[in-house]
C-alpha cells in the first residue's frame, strides 16, 4: 500500500517560516554552541535537531524500499 503524501504545512508563525527557509540544521547547531558558551540550557535544541536526522534517515530508508504516490 502506498504511503500518504507529506504534508507540506508547518505549524509554525510566519517569521519561523521565512527563518526557515534560509537557514539549515546546521545554522541551528551553531546557534545552540553560542548559547551554550553563555551559559545557556541547550540540551532540549540539541536533542530536538539529533531526533530530525533520525527521521530523515528513517524517511530515505523508507523511501528507498516504498512506492510514495503525491497527491495532486
């Protein structure tokens, strides 16, 4: 059975959205280490940005062994 579509929306505010469309994991990895050097609680960021590489090899596994149909 073929796998739904993604969907493409984010439940995120406008200024997160255009954020982040110019910006990478890296970027929010790089932003974590300064907070981190001043003193800041990272940890949460950190996990959050390890737990989407998880996902994102998860999905390339998937993919690669599954038909994926868009809808239009």
């Amino acid at each position: 059975m073929p796998r739904p579509r993604k969907p493409t929306d984010l439940d995120v505010s406008e200024p997160t959205k255009e954020w982040m469309k110019t910006h990478t994991k890296r970027d929010v990895r790089e932003l974590a280490t300064e907070l981190a050097q001043h003193g800041e609680d990272v940890s949460d960021i950190v996990k959050a940005i390890d737990d989407l590489e998880e996902v994102e090899v998860e999905e390339e596994e998937w993919e690669r062994t599954h038909v994926v149909e868009d809808e239009e």
